[in-house]
C-alpha cells in the first residue's frame, strides 16, 4: 500500500502540512481531493466516481453520501483517497474543474 506519515499532524489537520506530505509524496492528484476534504458531499461524490470507475456499476444501497462521511476524521477521509490512489488520475482533471469552478463561487 501506500506509507502516509500522519505522524506529524493532528486532528485539525493544517493544509498546508497536507499539502507539503502530497508533494513530497508526488501525490499531486490528491491536491484537490485534500483542498475539498471537508465538503462532504464533493467526498461522496467523488468516492461514488471512483468506485464506478474500479467496480463498474454500483448497486445504489453502496453508494456513499454526505451522512455516511461525516463522522470521519480528516485524517480518514483522506486516508481513503490515498487507498485509492490508481483511480485518482482519472478524475483528477475532472474534479480540478469542479474545485476550481466551485471555489470561484465560494
């Protein structure tokens, strides 16, 4: 798998700590995964994307959504993405579209 020092951050999670741990990783396609972290909803999403893109068609009852996340921790949240960190790339054009786009409205 994937190593991930978490070691160093607590649960408020700075940002620019996970940012700085991705791009020593060479994990930039988890850039925009971490900078929307906290919008449970862009998770859902994103993680439904994922699964559909690693699995195929998804039964509906296995699908994520924002109140099934959010008793997560930051660090658990982003822990999934790295699990999954082959799938990224393939949405990771797709989902800095939707981050930028989202952000020039925030």
């Amino acid at each position: 798998m994937y190593a991930f020092n978490f070691s160093e951050m607590n649960v408020g999670l700075d940002m620019k700590a996970m940012k700085a741990q991705a791009s020593a990783m060479n994990l930039n396609s988890l850039e925009a995964y971490i900078l929307k972290i906290d919008d449970l909803e862009f998770v859902a999403t994103q993680r439904n994307r994922i699964l559909t893109k690693k699995h195929g068609r998804l039964p509906a009852y296995s699908l994520w959504d924002a109140a099934s996340i959010q008793n997560e921790t930051r660090v658990e949240k982003i822990t999934w993405f790295i699990e999954h960190l082959p799938y990224l790339d393939y949405f990771s054009e797709i989902s800095n579209k939707f981050v930028g786009s989202s952000s020039e409205t925030a």
